[in-house]
C-alpha cells in the first residue's frame, strides 16, 4: 500500500490557509498529525488529513456545539 503525502506548502495552498496557521496548528495539536521527516521537512499523510476533516464536519451548528459539549 503506498501512502500519499502532502507537503506543508501543499497543505497551505489545497486548504487555503496562511502558513503561519499550520505551523499555530502543530504547536497547538489542534492541526492535523504530521510527520517530521527533517530539521525542517514536514509532511502530512492524506489519510490523516481526510481523518482530521471528517472529525470536523458537522450538519449544524448544533450539532458541532453539543460534539463539543461531549468532550
């Protein structure tokens, strides 16, 4: 099974988001897993990204509000 994976500027420009919001995101564990492959080489698996999102995706504001009532 080969694994896909997405550079930090790929991550940056598919979801439109300032870099400095990823990088708030690692520091937080609010963002997505991510590998550190270098000193300075990150990387993200597409399966986490997907995994990530879908934990995130609600069908109302209620029902985002009462997950994290849940937690």
């Amino acid at each position: 099974m080969t694994e896909r994976f997405l550079t930090e500027r790929d991550l940056f420009s598919t979801f439109n988001i300032p870099a400095r919001t990823a990088q708030r995101w690692r520091v937080s564990g609010d963002g997505p897993p991510f590998v550190r492959v270098g000193k300075r080489r990150i990387l993200y698996r597409e399966t986490d990204i997907s995994t990530w999102m879908e934990k995130r995706t609600f069908a109302s504001r209620a029902a985002e509000l009462a997950q994290q009532v849940a937690t």
